[in-house]
C-alpha cells in the first residue's frame, strides 16, 4: 500500500510549497497525492510528483493524480 500526502491547510499568507517540500523531505519511498487545487498541483510538481494515470470527477471537481 502506497502512503499519501493528504490535505495540505494553509493561511492564504504563507507558501503550501514550503510545507509540502518539508514533508516529503523527510519520506523515503513511494508517495501518491491527488488535488484539484490548481496550486497545490503546481506545489506537487514543484516536489516532485509526476502526473500519473487519470483524473476523476471528485465532489468539489476533477482529481488528478
């Protein structure tokens, strides 16, 4: 089983990225996370995940992974 990177919450003063590149930092192996969050795929890409398979309708719109 792959582990996630689930919601990341921030104010909307502060960078996600700095987050998010600190908690994958400190992972070793595998790691999925899925968003329609427009930034917070540009975050993703930033720490180095890659656009894998395909997006799906979600409740608040289209997930990627």
């Amino acid at each position: 089983m792959t582990p996630e990177l689930g919601y990341v919450a921030v104010h909307a003063d502060h960078q996600s990225s700095r987050i998010t590149l600190a908690l994958v930092a400190g992972h070793l192996g595998p790691l999925f996370a899925t968003t329609f969050n427009p930034r917070m795929r540009s975050t993703l890409g930033k720490a180095g995940f890659v656009e894998a398979g395909r997006g799906w309708g979600g409740k608040s719109g289209a997930l990627s992974v």
